[in-house]
C-alpha cells in the first residue's frame, strides 16, 4: 500500500499530467508515459504509449447518482503501440508491441 500526502501530488489542465510523488501518467492524446515505482524502490514500470487512431468520445449519458448529472467517456487511444521496461531488483525486462 502506498500513502502520498497532497503535497506530494500534483494535477494539471490542458493535458493529462498527474503526479503522485515519484509516480506519474501523462499525455496529450497522442503519445503516453507512465511511470510506477513501489516506496521500497524494489520495482520500477515504464510505459510509453503512441495512438495509432484517432480518439473518440462516444457521448453523454445520464447517470442515476443524485451527485452526477452526466458523464462521458473518452476512448484516448483505442489503438496503439506500447514500449516499455519493468525493473525488478537487478533484473530488467523490456518490452515493444
């Protein structure tokens, strides 16, 4: 379990860029980069993401919750390539698809 205090978090309009300490997921539409690494530093993922397809939305809906009016849900990168490594200890795995 991972604990970050909001001080350790950061949030940014315009693009996607979250940050909860040393983790992050940001992107653009385009191209992804998310980055996860446990507090003992035992393992590390690094992803990278490009869209080979345009993105979509497929609308608004209504939902029953009295706090929600409407949501929408946004398909990013409904196809893409992916790359990336993840760390364990000494031994590093790499990976491209």
């Amino acid at each position: 379990m991972m604990t970050i205090l909001d001080k350790e978090s950061n949030f940014k309009e315009g693009n996607c860029d979250v940050q909860y300490g040393n983790n992050y997921f940001r992107g653009n539409l385009t191209d992804y980069s998310v980055h996860i690494e446990d507090p003992q530093k035992q393992f590390t993922i690094d992803l990278n993401l490009h869209r080979e397809i345009s993105s979509w939305r497929l609308g608004s809906a209504f939902a029953q919750r009295s706090d929600i009016q409407t949501f929408t849900w946004l398909c990013a990168a409904p196809k893409g390539e992916v790359n990336g490594f993840w760390r364990y200890q000494d031994k590093k795995l790499s990976f491209h698809g």
